[in-house]
C-alpha cells in the first residue's frame, strides 16, 4: 500500500543544509528541491554568455519541477516492487507530460520498511547538466537527506529507476551504497526513441551482483516504455551523448 502525508514537509533551502540527519530512521525527507553542489565548473560557453564573458560558476544547480511538491510528500511507504515501479514511473509521466523533463524517474526507498528516501526525475535541459539524469538526481538528494554520501549507512536500500541506468549512472549506482536496483525499460526500449545509454559493461547485472548489488529487471516494463514513446510522441528532446560526434560527421 502507497501511504502520502504531507507531515514533516519542510524547504530546506539551498543545499547541503540536510534534513536531521540524526534522524535517520524517520526520514524527514525532503523536501528541498533544490540542490547545490559546489564544483570548479569550467563549463563550455553557455548560450546565455557570450564567449570570453563568461563567469566561473562556484556551485551547480539542480532544481526539481514545481509539481514536485504535490508528487512527492515527506511520507512515501511503498513495500512491493510494483508499487515502487509505479511510484517511479508516475514522477517519469509527471515530468512528460508538464514539459519538464525528459522521460525518467527514480527512486530509493529502504528495502524494509518500504520508506521513500529520496526521488528524482531527468532535468538534464532545464538544469542545462548533463549529469543530472533521474537516478542521479534521487542519489543526490537521498545523500543530502540523510547526511551522508554513503547510502549503506541506512541498511538496505533499493534504486527504482524506470529505465535501466545508463554508463554514468551505473557507475554512480556501485558508489551510492545502495544494495539492489530494480529495473523498468531496458536499454533497448530507450535506444528505440533516440536516447544513448552509453558503453556499459555487456555482463553488467552480474558485475553489480558480485559488487553486492543484486538487479531485478522488467518490472513494470511496458508501463515504462510507454512513458519514453509518449515522450518521443510528443516531440520531447532527445539528448544524448553522440551530440560531439554527430556535429563533427556535419561539420
Ligand atoms: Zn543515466
């Protein structure tokens, strides 16, 4: 059963500034969308600032959607993988359907008790971050959300993501101290509307086993797909990492 509460909803504000992190076990999370990272960002002529204009940022951004709030309360209990899917997937949907972001969604939630930590969707042409695709954006705040980089502080955790990792996130996955993953769309299905999952290791589910993290795929499978064709469909952008090589083949 999926329980919401808007109990303990709080902003948080910019960053870093987490949420009780003494606190563990109640997982007063969230709630602030929005996070800052600080890094040497020696970024590639944004749009915005014409070239020998631009600034060195000191911190990145990664704002979450203003429907944010009303999909993700402080209190999300999900215990069967399907209901967890279904959680992801909706964010996924969410975020097509109001032009928010491209076609994923994530989520982690303890193994056990079934406790939402953190979620995320693709903000990747918003935040103007390549990085910050669905799985990474949930890591990210469930880091912020407990105070601390290593989720495995919180026992047993499992990454929902709607469709298979991509490379980046993938190997974000084995630093994250989560302990299982599990699987909507598989990489073929992103593949089929234009989207790259980069170069993964072809035994990947195994590597991730014997690093611990044990994978469980095609839950939910068709519902998750058709989040990417819907966005396809709708003449969403599709991003990927070929944008270099593709403009070079051009040029
Ligand atoms: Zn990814």
């Amino acid at each position: 059963m999926l329980r919401h509460s808007a109990m303990g909803r709080a902003a948080l504000g910019a960053a870093g500034l987490c949420a009780n992190p003494a606190d563990r076990r109640g997982l007063d999370h969230p709630l602030s969308y929005t996070l800052d990272v600080t890094v040497l960002l020696f970024a590639k002529h944004p749009a915005s600032q014409p070239r020998g204009t631009m600034t060195r940022p000191r911190s990145a951004t990664i704002a979450l959607p203003d429907w944010w709030d009303d999909a993700v309360p402080a209190e999300v209990v999900a215990n069967s993988p399907e209901e967890r899917m279904a959680f992801a997937i909706e964010l996924a949907d969410r975020n097509t359907a109001s032009g928010t972001g491209g076609p994923f969604g994530a989520a982690i939630f303890e193994t056990g008790s079934g406790k939402l930590v953190a979620a995320g969707v693709n903000v990747v042409v918003a935040a103007s971050m390549a990085i910050a695709h669905a799985e990474m954006v949930a890591m990210a705040l469930a880091g912020v959300t407990i105070g601390h980089h290593d989720l495995a502080t919180l026992g047993e955790t499992e990454l929902v993501a709607t469709t298979e990792p991509c490379a980046m996130c993938l190997g974000a996955v084995g630093w994250s101290g989560v302990t299982s993953l599990m699987c909507g769309a598989r990489d073929e299905d992103a593949r089929a509307v234009g989207f790259d999952e980069g170069a993964k290791p072809p035994e990947w589910v195994a590597d991730l086993a014997a690093a611990g993290i044990s994978v469980t795929r095609d839950v939910m499978r068709t519902s998750a797909a058709a989040v990417l064709i819907r966005y396809a469909e709708s003449g969403g952008v599709i991003y990927n990492g070929r944008a270099a090589l593709e403009a070079r083949e051009e040029g």
